[in-house]
C-alpha cells in the first residue's frame, strides 16, 4: 500500500489511494468525459455504465480490472485530492503479459479544479512513481485534445495515428519511457 504523498502546505495536492466514496465522483467524471468525447461514448448506455460501476468497484476492492477480452490486468487507481476534496483520477493498468507495459487507462480533472495545472501534476507524479524502465502508453479518443497536449508536454510522444475511418481504431496512440 502506498502512502500519501506528504503535505507539506494544506493547499498542496495529493495523488491518494482510492477510497469506496471516490467511485461516484469517478463514475461521474467518466459520464461527463464520455458526452465530450473524452471517454467512450458507450459509457453513456445502461448496459456499459453498469459495466463501468462494477469495474470501478472491483478494481478498488480487488486491485484488478477485466478488459473486453476477458483479460484480468493488475491495475491500480488513484485520486487526486485537494485540501482532502475529490479533484480527479487516474488509473494505471499493468500488461498481464508484460509486466513493465503500464497503459493510463483512464483519468480526469473535475471541473472546479481544472486549469490549474493539477492533471500534469498529478500524471508526473504517478509516473515518477513507476520502476524504471517502466514503458507507458496512453490512448487518446480524437477528442481528447487537451489529453493529447498533455501528454505530449509531459514528455509522451505519438507512436501511431490510428484510421479515423474506423470506429474500433478511433484512438490516438502515445507512449513514454520511465528511464
């Protein structure tokens, strides 16, 4: 278990381990992302936000998130706070096969805290918390501008521009070694 990132001033942030309250606002979050086109638009249909609650909550309970093909990768989620108020999330998903392949699966910045610079703050922290020789990628929806420009501040640079002609490829591939 890792312990929270130390305060030195009140008004610091944090990048915290999970806690079950932090589910909603996630829930939440990945709602609102998924009618901008930041998340899956499929995030917005009963059958896969159900999906998305029971993910959610098996990978606080368990530590473990089970992708579309049947997968169960290790992965890991963790939230951003501010002054001990929800500010955002990010979750890291660990290759079953390739333990050194991390992919930020999802994250976000809630709208009050946003435009402050607290997504870079918190994405370099978990990275910095990451093994060396950590390989790191992130898919981006086309939509994700600020996402995509993120990334590639931080030091992520694209590795494939996916077709835009097919849905299932609608993604933006970035990745990044922790050296």
């Amino acid at each position: 278990m890792r312990m929270p990132s130390p305060i030195v001033e009140p008004d610091l942030p944090v990048l915290d381990e999970s806690r079950l309250s932090d589910l909603a606002p996630i829930f939440n979050l990945v709602q609102a992302g998924s009618l901008n086109g930041n998340f899956s638009n499929l995030y917005t249909q009963p059958r896969y936000m159900a999906g998305l609650g029971v993910q959610l909550f098996s990978l606080w309970i368990g530590g473990r998130i089970r992708l579309p093909d049947g997968i169960w990768h290790r992965a890991e989620m963790r939230v951003l706070r501010v002054r001990g108020d929800f500010a955002g999330f990010v979750i890291l998903r660990h290759d079953a096969g390739q333990p050194n392949d991390v992919e930020i699966y999802m994250c976000g910045v809630d709208n009050d805290f946003r435009g402050r610079g607290l997504g870079e703050r918190m994405l370099l922290t978990a990275i910095a918390e990451l093994p060396s020789g950590s390989n790191l990628a992130a898919d981006c929806l086309p939509n994700s501008v600020s996402m995509q420009c993120l990334l590639r501040k931080i030091g992520f640079t694209d590795a494939v521009q996916c077709d835009p002609l097919d849905e299932r490829k609608m993604t933006r591939r970035f990745v990044y070694i922790r050296r």
